[in-house]
C-alpha cells in the first residue's frame, strides 16, 4: 500500500509541475486533482490539500479570472470533503483555501442572482467551519474545557482568519475601497442583507469572546485584536460594539491558566498590553474613535503606556510581591489521574484527589448511611458526564491492574507439588455416565444456499442500523493462510462493518484451504460465493450514486485475495517443478530460491473471477451514468486495482454518446494521465474512435492522441 500510495504521490508531483508551468494545462490538472480528495490515503489528501491551496493563492496570472471563479465554484465541494480529514495539516491548508473561495464565490454569486447550488454549497463550507471554530477539530474535545482551551491553538489560528472574512464580507462598509456586503444588490434573492449582517455580529460576538474570557489564550487574543485593526477601519458603524470590549480587557484582572507556568502568564500579560496598547493608538491616529468613547480610549492608553514602562525597568521574569496577588482558575482536572497505584487499598484505588491531601485520610464510614446516600446522588446530579467517563475510565485503568497483578501472583503459587496433586486426581476419577454430543445434522447443498441466503439478508439488515464503534482485537492465524490475508481489516466497528464482512465472507471465508477436498466441493463453495457477490452486486445497483465505496472495497478485497492465492498456487508449481529438475541434476540448479522467485515475478497472475464481476460492474454502472456523475465515475475507475482493454469497451458507448461524450473523453485523459499500465489500452480505444463514421468523436479522439504524441 505504502509503495502504490508513493507512486500516486510521484505522478501528482509531475502534474503539479506541468500545472504551473503550462497555462494551458492548470485549469484541466486542478480539476483532475479535485477528483482525487476522497482518496483513503491521508499522504494522498494531504498532498491535494497543500496543492489546491497553493493553486488558488498563487495562480499564474495568465489564467483568466472567469476560469479561476469556475475552478472555485468545482472546488467547494472538495474543499469540504477534505475539512473532515482529521489531520492538522490538511485542515490548516483546507482553511486558507476556504478563504480564497468563499471571496471569489461570493462575489459570483452577487454578480449572477438564482445561483442556489453554488450558494447552498457556500454555505454548507462556511456552517461546517464556523461550527468547528467552537471544537477542537481535528482531535477529540476532553474532559477539561481550560485544557482545550489551550490546545489545538494552529487551528483556531486558521479559523479566526475564516472568520474575520466572513464578517469582512457579509457586512456593509462605509468605504467602497473593499469589497462588502454593501456591494450587493438590496433585492438580492439569495445575498438578503439582514440575515447576512445579522450571522456577521454573532461572529463578531464569537471572536470577542477571547478577549472577555477569564483567562489568557494570549495567541488567540493577539490574533484578534490584530484582526480588529482592519474591522474597525472598514466597518466604523461597529465600534459601539468593539471598544466597549477592547476598554473593559484588564489583563492584571485575569486568571492563571492551570497549563502555563508564573512566567509564562506574566508574559502572556505583556504581549496582550502591548497588542491592546498598538490597537488604539491606531484607532486614535486614524481618528476613528467616536468622541464619546475618546477620553475613556486615552486613559486606557496612558495606563497601559505606564504599565508597559514600569516592566521594562524591571526583569518580569523575577520574582516580585505583585505575584501574590495572581490567581490561579480552579483547576477542573484530577491532581491524582496516574492509572497505576503503588498501595493496594481503596483509598488509592478510588482517590482522585492530591496524594498528600488530608481529604484522603477521612474516614466516611462515621457518617449515617442516609447522609451518605444524599451525598452521593447530589455529587452524581451535578457532575459533568464526561468527566465523570473520564474518572471511572482511571478508577477501571487501576482494577485492571490490581486484578492482573493478582492472577500472576496466583499462577506462580500454583505450580510444583499441586499440579503433580491435581494429575492424580485426573487419573483415579471415573465418571459413572459417559455423555456423547450428537454430531450435527448434515445440511443439504440446497439448504447451504438458503442459509448463506439468509446470512446475506442479516448482514444487510444490520448494515443499516447504527452501532457504538469498538476497537476489534487481531486473532493470531495458524500459518495455514498467507500473512496477507490475515491482516485486519475492521479496526473499528460502524455500520459499514457488515458490509466489509461480506466481501471477506465472499472472497475468502468459502476458500478452501486443505489440499484433499473434492472437486465437488470446491464448485460448491464457489457457488455459494457468488451467492454472496450477486448480492454485492444488487446491492451497488439499487444506488450506484452511494455506494461506489463499498463496491471498490468489495471488488479490491476480490483482487487481492484471488492474486495472493493464486500466486501462491503458482509458487508451488514452480518449486515443484524445479525440485524435479534439481533432485534429476544437482548441478544444473544454482540458487534454486532466487530462479522460483525471478520466475513467479516475470509470470502474469490471472485473476478470472475479478475481472467477471468487475466487467459486471462497470457494464451495469455505465449505461446509469448522468453527465454530472463524472466524479463517481472518476472515483470508480481511478481506485479500481486491474483494468484491461476489455473492461475499458464501456467507456467507447460513453464518448458516443453526444450528452456524455464528454465524461466518456475525460476518463480516458485521466486514464492516460495516472494509470500508466492501462495507457496503451486507452490508446487503442481512442484508435477505434478515431476511425468511426462521427466527426465530432474523430475530432477528439486525434486530439488526444496528437497531445500524447500518438
């Protein structure tokens, strides 16, 4: 996987190359690597990530404006695709690349009244990552709000610039210099003025939170108020809003966070005075500031100007008597949250708190049962429930190695003279009454059909509900299957699980491993395996639109599993033969090994039953295909493990077809361009097109061939 993964990467990094090279070409490459975002590898899409970003932050300037807005608008959907990815590299580049499209696609839309899917798509992009701003995306919120308060900072970074965008653009400027919301037409039917203002002030109230907060994120708070500098000079009618809240920040009035040292706060404290300090002198020099708010705008600037004098006199980081009067916020964590515990009782299985606290050393056995009962259903009403998951996901951690510990104990204490005790009794018991288990009834073939039927119908029934996910353990194999195929493939469990278990029941579960079985039998097993595919099969073609994932799952388990045994099959077959040859002349057989291997690498493997049910697919897939689906399409065939020359014949009915032939042509480009083993296939298709009775398809098809030199 780690090699087909590199391989992709080096032909993306050619196409990058070509894109920003050739004018003409990076319009056709940006769209191709817009199809590639629902890859599985994390490698992959963090490569389109870091690419579409810089495509759209550093366009060549000679690709018109009109193509630049039409790649934006293809982009929107991707881009959120690629903001569920939880990695934070990919997220930070889906960020400023969602800043650049929502600027080129909301001007679009101004300019071009009743584009709904364009907006409804704008707006799924902006809800998505206004929403993330208040989590902690990409990893998982905790327990402790102060904690994630602090961490994940790049991300909130990125946001806040979204954010100030949005609020840039979705409301009215005094000056026409930038654009904003007063530049769009008050009849606007999508573009509605007071729905939009009124989304850009709960924004504006969001990103003042920071600066209102009890503690000091004293990145955020910096962030912002360098991005109020540029707020306040383009929407002046706000600043009723904004000093209030820039005047009423006291940084000696906050707390301490719990996960910052003295001197970190205390220079967390200076960086914000000095960012506030150069905020208003700015707003006083552009004579902006309302008159009524301009005395109290001074005196805040003296007193900061003071202070700021004051810590430069002296090193802040010394200690000094001011320290004392530092709070510090109640820590909402658990001072004791070690999962192992040195003294084996149940103070210190149980206890949370400080060691060294004198709270562990009460005894509430003193109390009366019915204050204890009161106690406990008040401290069970009033916590946090997923504090509480936390706290007994210790307490549990603990248990678990206080049981483990014991049953070492245990088995080391039972060895010597009592297994030699427990050996005799073994041999002097008899048993009155020898129970047999009845064998298990015989099922017919037919019976076997109804019963894999049936499993069948169960999985799908179960696919459709929704289940808790669970980590699944790996099972150890007995070396009687190749390693390949025992790697897991569930590591967590969702609905598609089910699903995922049928392709391997298909592909897999029916094999038959011994040596000795019939021939009759192995007919049957595949039989009853193709039970299971056809269902596969009808299950991709009652929605062919959703389904493609489990279907290139299901088809990719089929290539896997029927190449790896069959070139074990072919293994044998070789070393066998070249046993023969050695054990008839010794001499004529020189590393034996390294010959079976070379040849097993030069011989093509055969994957029959793949190629049936993947020719099946795509013939039923095609003639459904609408000339918006080229993204399914794209996807099918790009994560598609083997295509041949004959399963490329739909693609020749595509490009026929006046409505499609664009799809058609566009997949045989993409073909040519990333999979390098099926080029020549698609040239001779392009061949036969070439030489049909259709001008249009002649034309494209020689123009193909001409651009790659055929």
């Amino acid at each position: 996987m780690a090699e087909e993964v590199g391989a992709i990467v080096a032909q993306l990094d050619q196409a990058r190359e070509l894109a920003f090279s050739n004018t003409e070409m990076f319009p056709q490459v940006v769209k191709q690597i817009l199809n590639l975002v629902n890859h599985p590898s994390i490698e992959i899409q963090r490569w389109c990530g870091l690419f579409l970003k810089k495509a759209f932050t550093s366009e060549p300037k000679e690709v018109p404006k009109g193509v630049i807005i039409d790649l934006a608008i293809d982009a929107l959907v991707p881009a959120k695709t690629l903001a569920q990815t939880k990695d934070l590299e990919v997220f930070k580049a889906v960020i400023d690349l969602s800043i650049i499209l929502y600027k080129l696609v909301f001007s679009y839309v101004a300019d071009n009244d009743g584009s709904h899917a364009i907006w409804d798509s704008l707006r799924n992009l902006k809800n998505d990552l206004i929403t993330k701003f208040d989590l902690q995306f990409p990893f998982e919120p905790s327990y402790d709000k102060e904690h994630d308060q602090v961490r994940n900072l790049d991300a909130k970074l990125e946001l806040l610039k979204f954010l100030f965008t949005v609020i840039d653009y979705q409301l009215r400027s005094l000056s026409t210099r930038f654009y904003s919301l007063a530049r769009v037409n008050p009849q606007h039917t999508l573009i509605k003025q007071g729905p939009m203002e009124a989304e850009a002030l709960a924004l504006l109230e969001k990103v003042l939170a920071p600066i209102q907060d009890e503690i000091l994120v004293t990145p955020l708070v910096t962030a912002v108020m360098n991005h109020l500098a540029v707020v306040v000079r383009r929407k002046r009618q706000f600043l009723d809003r904004v000093i209030p809240v820039l005047e009423s920040f006291e940084s000696n009035l906050k707390l301490q966070s719990n996960y910052e040292s003295l001197e970190a706060f205390k220079l967390s404290k200076k960086y914000c005075d000095r960012t506030l300090r150069c905020l208003l002198n700015y707003m006083s020099k552009s004579q902006i500031i309302p008159p009524a708010y301009q005395n109290a705008v001074n005196r805040k600037i003296a007193t900061l100007t003071s202070r700021g004098d004051d810590i430069r006199k002296k090193n802040i980081l010394e200690a000094s008597p001011d320290d004392t009067n530092i709070k510090k916020r109640k820590y909402e964590g658990f001072e004791n949250p070690l999962k192992k515990i040195k003294t084996l009782d149940y103070k210190h299985l149980y206890g949370l708190t400080d060691v060294n606290s004198d709270l562990n050393n009460f005894d509430l056995s003193t109390l009366p049962q019915h204050i204890l009962v009161s106690m406990a259903l008040t401290a069970l009403q009033r916590a946090d429930v997923k504090r509480l998951a936390a706290a007994l996901e210790i307490v549990s951690s603990r248990y678990s190695e206080v049981v483990k510990g014991m049953s070492q104990v245990k088995s080391e204490a039972a060895t010597g003279d009592d297994e030699e005790d427990d050996d005799d009794a073994a041999e002097n018991f008899t048993s009155e009454t020898t129970y047999t288990v009845p064998p298990p009834k015989s099922l017919s073939f037919q019976e076997k059909k109804e019963h894999v039927k049936m499993i069948v119908d169960n999985f799908f029934g179960l696919s459709e509900k929704n289940g808790d996910s669970q980590e699944i353990v790996k099972k150890q194999d007995n070396g009687s299957v190749s390693k390949e195929l025992t790697k897991v493939a569930v590591k967590t469990w969702n609905r598609d699980s089910w699903l995922l278990l049928l392709t391997r029941l298909a592909t897999r579960g029916m094999y038959t491993i011994d040596g000795d079985e019939s021939l009759q039998d192995v007919a049957q097993n595949e039989q009853l395996s193709d039970i299971i595919r056809q269902a596969l099969f009808d299950y991709f073609l009652a929605n062919i639109h959703e389904r493609v994932d489990t279907t290139i799952e299901w088809l990719n388990e089929e290539w896997y599993s029927e190449k790896v045994t069959n070139e074990e099959k072919l293994r044998d077959e070789i070393r066998e033969k070249w046993q023969q040859k050695y054990e008839s002349d010794p001499n004529s057989v020189d590393d034996m090994e390294r010959k079976i291997e070379q040849e097993v690498a030069s011989t093509p493997v055969d994957t029959p039953r793949y190629n049936k049910w993947c020719q099946k697919v795509l013939d039923a897939m095609i003639p459904f295909l609408e000339p918006t689906d080229r993204k399914i399409f794209l996807r099918m065939i790009s994560d598609l493990p083997y295509l041949n020359e004959k399963m490329l014949s739909g693609v020749k009915s595509l490009c026929a077809d006046p409505a499609r032939s664009k799809l058609g042509f566009l997949a045989l480009q993409f073909l040519v361009m990333y999979r390098p083993p099926i080029k020549e296939a698609c040239f001779n298709v392009l061949r036969e097109l070439q030489s049909s009775d259709q001008e249009d398809l002649k034309e494209e098809a020689s123009k193909l061939l001409t651009k790659y030199g055929q």
